[in-house]
C-alpha cells in the first residue's frame, strides 16, 4: 500500500524547493483540484441518456478506474 505524506514533511519539502518550483507545484495542485472539481459536477444521467452506454458498461470502467488508483506510486 502506498505511504502518504503527513502534511508537516510536506511543508518541509516544499521549504526545499526555490520560489519558481513551489509555484509550479501550486499550481498543480491548483489544476488537480479543479479537474476534481469539474468531475464532480458531472451528472451521470443526463450523460447516459446521451450515450449508447449501459450502467453495466460504466460500472465496468468505474470498477477498473478503482483498480488503476490502487496502483503504487513510484516512489523518488
């Protein structure tokens, strides 16, 4: 299973990087959340009534997508 970062050794990461690269991994996190975000407002029916796909069909690539995150990070 995949380790996660307590929020303090991320502070101390972040202390270790100049200006320009704490800026670029603002704004990461930045686009990150706002493609959470904009997920989210997704309505899945109103999709499905468009598409040719069945429930059955999304909750095959829901249940791989599942399987994909469990993957481990590799680790720098």
């Amino acid at each position: 299973m995949q380790r996660v970062m307590a929020g303090e050794q991320l502070w101390e990461k972040l202390d270790l990087l100049t200006v320009w690269q704490q800026q670029m991994v603002l704004g990461l996190i930045d686009l990150l959340l706002e493609a959470q975000s904009a997920v989210g407002r997704r309505n899945k029916s109103r999709l499905l009534s468009l598409s040719v796909w069945t429930e059955e069909d999304i909750q095959q690539i829901e249940q791989a997508q599942e399987k994909v995150n469990e993957w481990p990070l590799p680790q720098f």
